[in-house]
C-alpha cells in the first residue's frame, strides 16, 4: 500500500550559533527569511508542493533531499504548529527560504517527540526550496511515485553492491576459519554443532530456541541466555515472524539440535541500522532447539443452526 505524501516529514534540522537578525516571526513564533524568486505564481491554499530540503548539525551538514527523496506538503493557510509548512502559502513557487526552531520552544508544543541530542539551547535550522507545485494530491502523488521509482532504483543498484561485498566477507570468514558448514539454497552457513533427535523443525510447526547473536568481530547484540534472560524465542517456521535467513537456518533441525548459523547480509536485517547491528551486516547465532511442536488447533466455527 502507497503511503500518502501527506504522511512524510522531514527530520528537524539543528544548527547552533544562528544570527537571527533579518528574520521574521510567524504567529507561532517561528523565525524565518524569505529569498524570492524572480517569477512563479503565489501558492494557493489547497495546493501541493514539492520541496528540496537540507540543513545542518551543529555546522556540519547532514542531510540533503537531493540525495534522498524530495519532500511534499499541502499549502494551508495555517500548517503544522511551529514548522515551516507554517509559511508556505506566503511563498511562490521557485521561492527559497530559512526557518530557525529553537528547541525550547519545541519542547512545548504538545506531542512533539525530538531525538535525544537535541538539546535545550539549540536552534534547529530548515532550508527549503519549491521546485514545483501541483494542483491537485493525484497529480502529486503521481510525481512522488516517479521520484519514489527513481530513489528506488538508484538504492537497489547501491545496495547490491553493498549485500556482494557483505557476501564475500562471510565467505572469507568461513574459509578462514575452516568451519565445517553446510550451505542453504540462498547462502546461510548452517554448522551443526549436536544433532537433534526429536521431532524435525518443518513448516508451521512451533519451535522454542535458545539463542546468542553476535557479528562476525564476536560483538553480542542479543541473547536470551544469559543470567538476566529465562525466556525462550517461539515461533512457526516459515511464517516469516523472524529474518529470512534465521528461519531458514531453523528450518528442518530437530529437537535437541545445538547448531551455528551464518546469515548473509542480504537474509538478515539488510540494510536496515539497528543500533548495534550496522547496515549490511552478517549475523552469526548459536542456537539450542528446545522445543518444536505442533500449532494449536483452530476453534471450529459451528455452522449456524438450520431449523425453523
């Protein structure tokens, strides 16, 4: 499902040490700077524009639409509380302009969450830019959809390139390490350290595991082993509850089977940044088969009484 462009925000922009003099403030108390453009029809209420956005970090760039997605917004005579979509309608299209937030006065507007580095004291900085406007959300969204074709292709050539070098540093790492493993149709390293006995790990059966995920330099990200953790992973094989190349590795063990598995990138997070867990990683996970077992039954649904 298409999420509308309405739904998509820019992240704030901080900047600290703004010189403040030549801004205006909205109603809000937002500061602002208009630099106009030399032709372009003022916008409208009820328009759509599409915006080029950057901005800084304490000085240091860091982050730019131009090598991301553009951004979309509704003109509205009023807009967001305290952002800039607040001036839009004031400005025509080719305009540019700059907005200051400060952060304390963020803090006060209500259900606005900021990013723990944002600090009392800073100034959140925008720029912005119209490139186009649109007169209608169909004609909009069909321009975010080529935009969104064009991000995609751009990040899959990129990515891919990012998965075959991941790729080959796992392969190097089970050749260094000489470790006797068997490999799955789409490249997870199973070595099996114990086999199982018992009932076999297929698909849509239940299995209970024990766990311990660490990257390829030994770095532990998750377990449910250690003193603190007495609970034990469950879920049906092949229901895509878990990354691909977990259930993958899982898949056909049987109960008691201690083994290692060695996910490529590409069948782990990908290139998803989970805080410990970088972009393009490869994972590695002792495991312990505890439990397989069938899925409980589904409660029958009485047919509906047929007598009159």
């Amino acid at each position: 499902m298409k999420k509308s462009i309405l739904l998509f925000t820019v992240a704030a922009l901080i900047i600290t040490g703004c010189n403040l003099s030549g801004y205006k403030r909205a109603k809000s108390g937002l500061f602002y700077k208009m630099i106009p453009s030399e032709k372009g029809k003022q916008l409208r209420h009820g328009q759509f524009v599409k915006m080029q956005v950057n901005g800084f970090i304490h000085d240091s760039a860091f982050f730019d639409t131009r090598s991301a997605m553009p951004y979309y917004s509704v003109v509205d005579s009023a807009g967001r509380p305290y952002d800039f979509s607040e001036i839009l309608h004031l400005m025509k299209e080719g305009d540019s302009a700059v907005t200051i937030q400060l952060v304390d006065s963020l803090l006060k507007v209500p259900g606005i969450q900021l990013p723990p580095y944002f600090r009392k004291g800073d100034k959140i900085k925008t720029c912005l830019k119209i490139v186009k406007v649109f007169d209608s959300i169909t004609v909009a969204q069909n321009d975010y959809n080529v935009e969104a074709a064009i991000f995609k292709e751009k990040e899959d050539v990129k990515n891919a390139a990012a998965f075959e070098k991941a790729k080959k540093e796992l392969d190097d790492f089970i050749a260094k390490n000489k470790i006797n493993a068997t490999q799955t149709a789409n490249g997870v390293f199973v070595e099996v350290k114990q086999a199982g006995t018992g009932a076999s790990a297929d698909s849509g059966k239940i299995v209970g595991v024990k766990y311990t995920g660490t990257l390829l330099d030994g770095t532990v990200f998750d377990s449910n082993t250690d003193a603190n953790r007495k609970d034990t992973l469950k879920f049906a094989v092949s229901s895509g509850a878990m990354i691909p190349g977990f259930d993958e590795g899982i898949k056909g063990q049987k109960l008691g089977a201690k083994l290692k598995i060695y996910i490529p990138a590409r069948y782990g997070y990908g290139a998803q940044d989970r805080n410990v867990i970088k972009p393009f990683s490869n994972l590695i996970f002792d495991l312990e088969v505890v439990e397989v077992k069938d899925p409980a039954p589904k409660p029958i649904t009485p047919l509906p009484n047929s007598s009159k």
